[in-house]
C-alpha cells in the first residue's frame, strides 16, 4: 500500500515538474517573442536598408552596370580597370597628403578638451560647451558654402585677411624663394636620391623599413631564413610586375595574392609590428612601381643596417637606436619633398594680391588643408572631454605630489588616459577622409577642380556613377576603399591603445 501511495506521490510531483517547465517555458517564449517583436523593426530596417544595399553593391560591382538598360556581368574587369586606372590612385596622393595633415589637425582639438576640462567654474565650463555645441545647428551646406566664399579672389575674406596682415607679401616672397631652394637641392636628389633609392620616396621607404625589422626581438640563427623568405617574396613581385607586362592579369593577380598572405605569415615572426608589413608592401610597390627591382635591393639594405646595430647591442639598447635612425631617415625625406619637390616653380598668384585658391591648380591643396580653421571639431572635442572626466581626481592629485607640472600632465597623465578616444576620432577622421566627397564636390566640382587636383577617392566614385553612369565601376571602387578602411581600421584597433 505504501509503495502505492509512493509511486501516485512521485506521479504527481512528476506531473507538477512537468507543468512547471511547461509554464517557465510558456513564459520565456512570451519574453522572446516580445524582445523579437522590439527589436524586429531595427533589425529589418539594418536589412533592408544598410546590408541589402552594400551586398548588392559588392554583386554589382562585378556588372557593367549601367541603369536602367545595361547589365552585364564582367567578372574582374571592373577591379582590373579600378588597378590599372591613374587617376583613381593619383586621388590617393591627395588623400595621403590630407590624412596626414589631419593627423595633426587633430590636435587643436586635443588642447581645447583638455582647457575645458581644467576649467574651475562648472558654470564657465557648461557656456564653453554650449558654445561648441551652437555650430552644429548650421547646415553642413551652408558652412561649405561659407568657406567657399572665403576663398573668393576679389571679395574673400581669406585675401583681405592675408592683404590687411602682410602675409600676402610673405607668400609673395615664398613664390621666388621656394622655388630657388628647390633648384639648388634639384643636384642632391639627381646625384643621391634617384640613383640609389629611385628618388626620395624610395629614402623614406628605408627608414620604414629599418623601424619595422628593428621590431624582432630574438637575434637567433632562424632569422637568416626569415630574411631569405622575405626577400625571396620580394622577387618575387618582381616576376609579377614582368608577367604584367607580358599582359598576364591573372597571373599576376594571383601571384600578388600569395606573395603578399605569405610575406605577412613570415613578417609575423619578425616582430609585433607584423601588421604594418600589408602597407609596407603596398606601400613598395607603389614607390618603385617604374622599378619594382628596388624593392628586394631596399628590404636587404634594411636587413644590413639592422644586423649591424643588433650585432653590437641587445634589443633592449637596439630597438631604439633604430628607431632613431629609421625616424631620421623618413625625417630627412619628408624634409627633402617639402623644400624641393612641393613647391618648385613660382605660381605668380599673389603679386597682385588676389589669389584664386580655388581656381589654380597650385593652390587647390593648401586651401583644402587650410579649410576648417582652427580644427577644432565640435563632437570630437566632446568625445574627448567626455574620455578627460572619467580620469579620477586621485591620478592628478599622485602626478601633483611627483612634481608633474601643468604641461606635464598633458603628456603624461591626460593624453595617454583618452587614447580610446584618441583612437575613435582616429578612426571616424579616417573614414570621412577617404569616403568623404562633399566637400570637394562643393567646393571644386565634380571634376576636383583643375587639373583634378583635388580629386578624391570618394569624389571619382561618385563622378564615375553619378557623371559619367558607369554605376558597376563606381560600385568595384567603393569595394577597393572598403577593404583599405578596414584594414587601417584594425591597424588603429592595434596600436593605437592605452593600457590602463
């Protein structure tokens, strides 16, 4: 009777679990269902509006697409093209120059963060960021057409500034001055540069060189296979740039794929700078693409100065070193292009006083790098102040009492505690740098003004599209800028860190 009354009872909670779960999983699934239902808006809308159209982005860019009556697939032709097209990648000179120079546009913004942050009064300091702030509410429009006639020749503010201040005749004296130096430093690039290195891009490329082999941190006997690999790999693109001249896309394509993965997988065990190697590697081949031999004869070079100093000290005294030399050298060849290859000949633009900024293909880039004066953005420097007041009282009160002075605190303590907002703006400048066309749109054209001086990358994939109707071609551009944005996206991700 017991045992009976035992098996009805173990039934019975049996059943109770069973309804137990039953009820949980009822009530789960409703919670699921009511997330799902929230989130299947958003969800939908990523779809339909943001993947849908960069996939059939990347589908048409292998159509020659042109809307709404041709559509033919081509395959690579469109990549070919893209590779084998001189002004596509003559905009990249533009864009390096710009990237550059935003590199250091960044810093005004940098300073003002940090003045705002030390501000004692809260009251002084919510005006300041009011102030910031207020800019916003103009259309970006507007502030392109305001800049634009700043640069007016006749009425610009710009001119009138530069007449009334006396910097118009100091440009004045620059057009004569600038050019003589670079007729005088003209004999050092034929005798030095251009025979040895190919020119002084070649210069600089050494100097990139030599930082990233200095990177290795073990001297042992396996290295010398490394190098051999490495310059094997550079041979290598050798034997692609002669199969490229033989007509045999494929094969260099191909070649170039392996030669490039490979030399990465070996450059890996060459230091934690590993992956800076894509760009070097890109960066060769574009610097002695007229003589792609250079390129094994520059990595050997490197490989030599590096062996030396390593031969006579450690790591710890000889990654510095090198670094040193390797920083002098690209020190030395940006120094060398700013005298004598930037500005060689005279432009005759501002002895009358009136310089057409925008209509002179001399003068198109300095006015596109002078544009947005001061630099000093209103969500990057929130994004900033916003990194400055999670930094704890108690650090400044531990840099005070070590004697850390007010500049101190910018290099020691601040700076280095926002470098995840460092790396964000990094990130956002660098894709609106590359992508962005709007600009340049308003303010030069569609045709980037003369002599497409400031033509972009961003601006000729929307001129290919939307000028000329060649929408598949534009979409293989965008593909090639993708992939250039994310790499230089986890470059950032990589280097540009704090640890806390």
């Amino acid at each position: 009777m017991k045992k009976q009354e035992d098996k009805l009872a173990a039934e019975e909670q049996a059943q109770l679990d069973r309804e137990h779960r039953r009820t949980k999983w009822v009530q789960r699934g409703k919670l699921w269902a009511v997330l799902y239902l929230i989130a299947a808006p958003t969800v939908l809308s990523l779809l339909v509006f943001s993947y849908y159209p960069n996939i059939d982005a990347i589908i048409m860019s292998t159509f020659r697409w042109e809307p709404p009556t041709v559509q033919e697939f081509v395959g690579l032709e469109n990549f070919q093209e893209a590779f084998n097209d001189p002004l596509f990648w003559s905009s990249f000179q533009l864009v390096g120059i710009i990237l550059v120079a935003n590199l250091f546009k960044m810093w005004p913004g940098i300073f003002a963060a940090i003045a705002l942050h030390r501000l004692t009064s809260n009251k002084l300091r919510y005006i300041f960021q009011v102030c910031f702030v207020v800019p916003m509410i103009i259309p970006g429009m507007v502030f392109l057409l305001i800049w634009k006639s700043f640069y007016d020749p006749d009425f610009g503010i710009f001119n009138r500034l530069l007449r009334a201040t006396g910097g118009m005749r100091g440009l004045h004296w620059l057009d004569t001055a600038m050019p003589n130096l670079a007729t005088r430093l003209e004999p050092v690039s034929q005798t030095f540069f251009d025979p040895l290195f190919g020119g002084v891009a070649g210069w600089i490329y050494v100097g990139a060189l030599i930082i990233a082999f200095a990177g290795r941190h073990q001297m042992d006997a396996a290295r010398w296979l490394d190098y051999a690999a490495i310059l094997a790999g550079g041979l290598l693109l050798v034997v692609g740039q002669a199969l490229g001249a033989l007509g045999s896309m494929t094969g260099v394509m191909t070649l170039g794929a392996v030669v490039i993965f490979w030399m990465i997988n070996l450059a890996r065990r060459l230091g934690t700078a590993w992956i800076a190697w894509p760009f070097l590697l890109i960066g060769g081949v574009m610097v002695f693409s007229q003589a792609l031999w250079r390129l094994p004869v520059s990595m050997a070079l490197a490989l030599v100065i590096v062996e030396i100093v390593r031969s006579r000290s450690d790591y710890v005294y000889g990654r510095p070193i090198l670094n040193g030399i390797g920083i002098g050298v690209i020190t030395v060849g940006c120094l060398m292009v700013l005298l004598a290859h930037i500005w060689t000949a005279p432009t005759g633009q501002f002895g009358a006083g009136n310089p057409a900024w925008l209509g002179n293909q001399d003068l198109v880039i300095p006015a596109i790098i002078f544009w947005g004066f001061p630099w000093v953005g209103t969500v990057g420097v929130l994004i900033y102040l916003s990194g400055l007041q999670n930094i704890p009282q108690d650090v400044y009160e531990a840099a005070r009492i070590d004697g850390i002075g007010p500049l101190g605190m910018i290099f020691h303590i601040e700076l280095p505690l926002i470098m995840t907002q460092v790396r964000i703006n990094l990130i956002f400048m660098t894709i609106g740098t590359l992508t962005g066309y709007e600009m340049f749109l308003i303010l030069l054209g569609p045709d980037g003004g003369p002599g497409n001086r400031g033509m972009v990358p961003g601006l000729y994939m929307f001129s290919s599209a939307f000028s000329e109707g060649r929408f598949g071609y534009a979409c293989a551009l965008g593909m090639v800028l993708f992939v250039i944005i994310l790499t230089l996206t986890i470059v950032y991700q990589k280097y540009v860190k704090v640890d806390k």
